[in-house]
C-alpha cells in the first residue's frame, strides 16, 4: 500500500538540504586553507633556521681561518688579555656575490643574511709531564716539535636569517706553540 504524501510538506526542503550541504564545504575549505597557509609558514620558519644555522656556520670558518693566518705569526690575541674582545669579524653583503644562476628573489633572501663573530682568548694550558690532553705529537722524537703552550679561544656567533631568525652558536678553537 502507498502513502502519498502532499507536496506541501516538500516545498523547500531540498534548499534547505543544499544550504546546510554547502555550509558544511565551505567550513571544510576555510579550514584546509588555514592549515595549508600554518604549514607553509612553519616551513617557510624551518627553512630559514637551517639558512642562519648555515651562516653562522661560515663565520666559524672565517673566524678559524683568521686564527690560523694569524698563528704564523704568533699566537693570536696574546696581547690583549684572557677574555677579552681580540677580533670581530662582521659579514659582507651576500646578495653582491653574483654566484651564476640566481635568481632576485635569492639574492634578496640572501641579503637578509648577516653574521657577526666575536673572538676572544679563553686561556692557556701548559704542557707539564703527561695527561694534559695534548701530548700526542708533541715531543721531538717522532716528528713533532716540543709544544709548550695550548691557546684556546673562543669565537661567538650570531646570524641573522630571514623571517626574524636568529641563530648564536659558542665555539672554542684552540693552537698549540
């Protein structure tokens, strides 16, 4: 047996189904929109972490390179006292590089790139018999020359990226005279 029903109570139910129907998409994209635009700023944020990271990580290199050069000499920063300030090295434009194949927008990320290294003499340790953490190689019958003094120094780092980040990095460097 059939029940008919009058079409008075259908009126206007299938808007009302279809408004609710596409309430409930439009939610559903305003929300992936969100969670596309979260993802994209932490990984656009990862991404220029590992950049400041990378850049601090070339001011250690210049910085160690600095001691080097300068051990030829003699050692550095001997003059101005344990703990203090001997050498700063801050960073030059890198958007002026001209590396072959990069872009604008790379150099102008690049240019929000600046690092500063402060180094400075942390100490001396002096070679008394055995156990002091630096014999091997130090006496004069196996090649080596007869050490006396172990400079250690410590060079203090910190990069500026992009999106605000900042990345300091202590390193302790040492030569041996």
């Amino acid at each position: 047996m059939n029940i008919l029903i009058p079409n008075n109570y259908q009126k206007g139910s299938i808007i009302v189904i279809t408004l609710i129907l596409l309430l409930v998409m439009t939610s559903m994209g305003v929300g992936l929109f969100y969670a596309t635009k979260q993802t994209a700023k932490q990984v656009s944020i990862s991404g220029s972490r590992t950049e400041a990271l990378y850049t601090a990580e070339s001011c250690i290199t210049e910085a160690v390179h600095w001691i080097e050069i300068e051990s030829a000499k003699g050692p550095p920063c001997k003059s101005s006292g344990t703990g203090n300030l001997c050498k700063s090295i801050s960073s030059k434009r890198m958007d002026q590089w001209g590396l072959s194949g990069e872009t604008t927008t790379q150099r102008k990320r690049m240019n929000a790139h600046r690092y500063r290294c402060d180094v400075s003499l942390l100490g001396t340790v002096s070679a008394s018999g055995t156990g002091t953490g630096f014999d091997v190689g130090s006496s004069s019958s196996y090649g080596g020359g007869a050490t006396r003094t172990k400079y250690l120094y410590k060079i203090k780092v910190r990069a500026d990226g992009s999106n605000n980040v900042v990345s300091e990095v202590e390193v302790i460097a040492s030569t041996i005279f």
